[in-house]
C-alpha cells in the first residue's frame, strides 16, 4: 500500500499543508447520515443486480447501521484527520468489517456520492426552513388577528399616505413569506434527482441501476447525462437564492420594526426577552435581533455570489472547486432557518403602540385622497378635485373654494376613509377579515 488512503499510483505521500488544505471534514461532517443512507440503497441495489452477495450486503448493511445508531447515541464521534466525510466513513466501516467494506466504492464514485448527499441533505433543509417560516406565518396571522380593529398610517416613500388597518400591514409581510415558502417547494423539487451511478463521470461497467437506488433514497427521479449528474448544482443556486429572498424578506420586517420602535415613531415596543441594553447608556433598549437580521442577510446573499462565481468557468464535469459549493450552503441554510425563528419570537412578543398609531393617524393629509374623490363624486374633474384638496391640506382655500370643500371635508376620518377600503385585497378591515381567512386557509 502507498501512503495515501487512495493511490497506488503515488509513489510519495501528500505534503501535510496539503493534506490540511484538502480537507473538508469539519463542514461536510453536516453529510454523515446522507453518505450512510447512500451507501446503505447503493449495497442494496448492487447485490440486487448480482453485483455483491446477499451475504456480504447484510454484514455491510448492519455495520452501516451499528455507525448510525452510535451516531445517533453519541457514543461515536467524528473525529481524526480524514479528508472528507467520505473517507471518514469508508475507514470507520473498514475498521469494522475489513477490506470488504471498500466494496461500498464499487460503481460509484465520490463525484457522484457526494452530490447524491448534498442533494438529500438539501432537501431536509428546505423542509425544516418551510416549518419555521410556517412558524413565523402563523405568529403573523396571530397578530393580525388580534389587531383587525388597529389601524396606523400606510406609508409611500416614507411619508404619510393612507390609513391602513394593521392587520393588513402584518399580513403583507404574511403573503411574502408564503412566496418564500412556495419557492422553497420548487427548490425541492429541483434537489429531487438522484445522480448516484453517473460515476466519477461516465457511469459504471457493472449493469448498476440508477433508477433503483434513486427509489431507495426516496428521489423521484435519476439524471439522464452522468457528465450533468455530477457537475450540476443549479438546485444548491436556486436554494441559496430562495433564502437571500427570504432574508430580504426578514431583512425588510426587521428595517421597519427598527424604525417602529424609534421613539420618533413609537408604535413598536420590543419585549425585553429580544432586545438589549447598552454597557455604557443606560436609557437603551435596543432592537438587536433585528439589526442582526438585516446584517445576517447580507451574508447569506454573500453566499448566494460566492457559489456562482464557483461555477462560473467550470468546465465538465466533476472539479476539485466544487468541495467549496457546501459551506456556503451550509451556512445559509442554518442562519435562515434561525433568523426565522428569532423573527418568530419578536413578532409575537414585539407591543404596537395602537394609540400611538391612531394618533398619527390624525393628520389631515391621510384623508386628502378620499376628499378628491368625495369631490369626483360630487361631480368636479379628478384634477380639480386634487388640486382643491391639495390646497385644503395646505390650508390654501379661497372663499369660495372651501365653500365647495369643507361640506365633504367634515365627513371625513380616518375611520371612515379607512372603511371605505373594501375591496378584495384592499386596506379596509372588511377586507382583511377576508384576507385573514383566506391566509388562515392557506397554511392549513
Ligand atoms: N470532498 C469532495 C467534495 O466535497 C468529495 C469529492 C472528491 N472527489 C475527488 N475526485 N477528489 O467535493
């Protein structure tokens, strides 16, 4: 034997600086139940076609099974100085069943085997992010729910426009995240093809069947081109940017609760179990969890550039370049899912300030639009009506115009304009009572 785990071919061993900088076991250890149910359907389908005995597939298969479940014990560690999660496994079950266990490496490769565990560790992701946004979504409707009488001012260009009930507010942030939720889905979809069996990168001379170990892994489907198979990662693309959309989701709540809880709105309190003091002003009470979500977005779109630019210039099929396609993903995928949940925890403990909303909702330039229109009605030209009621803001009224405009002028308030809004989707809270249904509905 050589000095390496794998290479006859090498007459000398690997410089040690190399050896560590080769190594992507402490990231891809995330990959141990993956490559072991890998390796599990792939025994299985390789004595299937006659290709290892039935009796060599049991004791392989129980070892497999004796390392998961001391995994899930904890009284087995990953540890020692292999390159990749791969190795690591092959000598773990070496060690305990012999040379027979590098069988696992027949008519397969780590090419495909590691793109095969990317793939499922992927798709677990995805399911455990759409719970926690299903989380946030219900603490949004929660709220909603208990403030469908609340009303504050809706903004443009952050400036005062119209009166919006706050629930509409809250379950405008609802409808983004079901989007996220929905693009999360077809992110699945994409990771659901099983490239196992496509090789280092042409496929194997033993008759193996892709078809069956994609079914064995719960895959609904098996690549078509084993060169693709194994240098495709438009599903890890399409992951990270469904969750820099859905951090720019985040990202946006958390700007507005930041600014809802400034004093110069105030209609936000943060509990005192998700925001901090500061070491030196002892008036502070700041909206970390916030903040920290609209910095942590910025990584997570970094990790979205950083892949791309991986795959940017690769030529077919399987490169070396590709062991950096995980740590991004990794990462991304368990800041996302915790930013969630902690947005979770400040929706549903965060106070708005309903009177101080109503109050702001006293300025006379939110009933301005619906004046013109009471105007329109009465039976002025649209633009002589904005600009009578533009002038009434300003207090700019002649005579005679504030003859024609004070009589509808006094008809209306903020709860009147605001209940007018009836429409399906409109700011109104007889629309957002059918909203909040058709919301409640749709994550049933
Ligand atoms: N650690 C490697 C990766 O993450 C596994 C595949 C290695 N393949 C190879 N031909 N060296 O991509």
């Amino acid at each position: 034997m050589s000095g390496k785990l794998w290479g006859g071919r090498f007459a000398g061993k690997t410089h040690p600086l190399m050896e560590e900088f080769g190594r992507s076991l402490e990231s891809d250890r995330r990959l141990v139940f993956c490559d072991l149910r890998v390796c599990r359907a792939h025994l299985q389908m390789l004595s299937e076609v006659g290709a290892v005995s039935s009796q060599t597939r049991q004791k392989l298969i129980a070892t497999i099974d004796q390392v998961k479940a001391e995994l899930e014990e904890g009284v087995l560690q990953i540890a020692g100085d292999h390159e990749d999660i791969h190795s690591w496994v092959e000598a773990e079950l070496r060690g305990r069943a012999g040379d027979e266990a590098s069988l696992i490496r027949l008519g397969r490769s780590r090419n495909d085997l590691v793109v095969t565990d990317f793939r499922l560790w992927t798709r677990q992701a995805i399911q455990d992010i759409q719970q926690a946004v299903r989380e946030l979504q219900g603490v949004l409707l929660q709220r909603a729910e208990q403030h469908a009488r609340d009303y504050l001012p809706g903004y443009t260009h952050l400036q005062r426009a119209q009166p919006v009930a706050l629930s509409h507010h809250l379950l405008a942030h609802f409808w983004s995240l079901q989007r996220d939720f929905q693009r999360l889905a077809d992110c699945a979809d994409e990771a659901d093809c099983c490239p196992l069996g496509a090789g280092a990168l042409a496929g194997s001379s033993w008759a193996i069947q892709p078809q069956r170990t994609a079914e064995l892994l719960g895959f609904s489907r098996s690549f078509d081109n084993s060169l693709d198979a194994v240098s495709d990662r438009d599903f890890a693309v399409e992951f990270l940017s469904a969750l820099s959309l859905c951090m720019i989701h985040l990202s946006r709540m958390s700007e507005e609760l930041i600014l809802w809880s400034a004093a110069e709105f105030g209609f936000a309190t943060f509990d005192d179990a998700w925001s901090t003091g500061s070491s030196l002003m002892p008036q502070k009470k700041n909206p970390d969890p916030a903040e920290l979500i609209r910095g942590r977005t910025g990584r997570v779109i970094g990790h979205l550039q950083s892949l791309l630019v991986t795959l940017k210039g690769l030529p077919l099929a399987y490169n070396r370049d590709l062991q950096e396609d995980k740590p991004p993903v990794f990462e991304a995928a368990e800041m996302v899912e915790k930013c969630v949940l902690v947005m979770a925890g400040v929706m549903a403990s965060v106070r708005f300030e309903t009177q101080r909303m109503e109050q702001a909702c006293a300025d006379p330039g939110l009933l301005a639009t619906d004046l013109a229109d009471h105007l329109v009605r009465a039976g002025q030209p649209f633009n002589v009506a904005h600009e009578l009621a533009g002038k009434w803001v300003d207090q700019r009224l002649d005579h005679e115009e504030a003859q024609i405009v004070h009589p509808h002028a006094e008809q209306l308030s903020a709860l009147s304009v605001l209940h007018a809004r009836r429409h399906a989707g409109a700011a109104g809270p007889f629309s957002v009572d059918l909203q909040l249904q058709k919301a409640r509905a749709s994550i049933q």
